[in-house]
C-alpha cells in the first residue's frame, strides 16, 4: 500500500501540474498571448508528471521509481525555466 504522506504529495503535484497547463493553455487561447518555444517545452514536465501519476496509480508501478521519474522531470523544468528566465533578461 502506497504511503498516506507520499499519496498526498503525488495528489498534490498532479493537481498543480493540472492547473499549470490548464493556465498556460487559457492564456494563450483565451487571453490571445503567443508563446514563444520555450514556453511550450516549459509544458512538457507537467505533461509528463500528469502521465507518470496517473500511471502509478493504473498500473502500480514502483514507487520509488514515479518519484526518481518525477525528480528527473522537474529538474528538467528548473534548467528549461532558468534558460528561459536567462534568455527573457538579456
């Protein structure tokens, strides 16, 4: 069985994943703001974590390997975003 504590967390980055990229996809198509290529590589960890949870909780895979997956992805994320804060500050 899946420990309470690490649960609440996948919950909690599944949902903030979900509302990340249900953001990012009303600024662009509702608000009308074009995003550069970084800001669309920026979606793919969200993308990502949203698939490695789901499939965690279908398939029961190890857990200690959808949260090694996680780390991996969200570092990803923090050099994608810090390139992308770089190159938006000169």
């Amino acid at each position: 069985m899946i420990n309470l504590k690490v649960k609440s967390y996948l919950e909690f980055i599944f949902v903030l994943s979900i509302v990340s990229l249900i953001s990012a996809f009303f600024i662009e198509y509702a608000l009308g703001h074009k995003p550069c290529n970084l800001c669309i590589l920026e979606r793919i960890p969200y993308g990502l974590a949203i698939i490695l949870i789901i499939s965690n909780y279908i398939s029961k895979i190890s857990e200690k390997l959808i949260i090694s997956l996680l780390i991996l992805t969200f570092m990803f994320s923090v050099i994608i975003s810090t390139y992308h804060f770089g190159i938006e500050q000169g």
